[in-house]
C-alpha cells in the first residue's frame, strides 16, 4: 500500500509542483496567490512522501518551504489589497 502511495504520488506532487510553479510566475495578482496556496499544498505533500521513505533533512526542508509559500501568500495578499485601496 505505502510502496503504491509512493510510486504514483511522487507524480502528483511533481504535476502539483509544476503548476504551482507556472502559476507564481503569472503577472496576474490573483493567479500568482494561487500558486503561493498549490506551493505550500505541494510542499506539504512532498514532506509526507519523505517521511515515509525516512528522508528526514527533507521532510525539514519541505516543511520550511511550505511555511515560505504560505507567508508569501500572506504577504501578497496583504499587498494586494494595500495595491486595490490605494487605486480607487
């Protein structure tokens, strides 16, 4: 069961990781803060795969990048909504 888990989810989390890559890097606001949510989802993810496969200095690695993305994503909202008050 772990071994199948492995296998076909080590493919999510890339498909989940290059989505959230392509969706960080848009110019649009909205879809940028999407990404920063799908890197912290991914992340996460790849730190549960590591812990099953007893790759701890990765699990650690993952969960820090899961708390970058979240804060990313706070900070961007926060921003843009700085950005929106500021406009009208």
């Amino acid at each position: 069961m772990i071994e199948t888990y492995l296998q076909y989810g080590q493919w999510v989390i890339l498909f989940l990781s290059i989505m959230s890559l392509y969706l960080v890097s848009s110019v649009k606001h909205e879809t940028r803060l999407n990404g920063y949510i799908l890197t912290g989802v991914s992340r996460f993810a790849g730190a549960t795969i590591f812990i099953f496969v007893d790759l701890y200095a990765f699990v650690i690695a993952n969960l820090i990048q899961t708390y970058i993305a979240f804060q990313g994503y706070f900070k961007n909202k926060n921003a843009g909504e700085i950005y929106r008050t500021d406009k009208s």
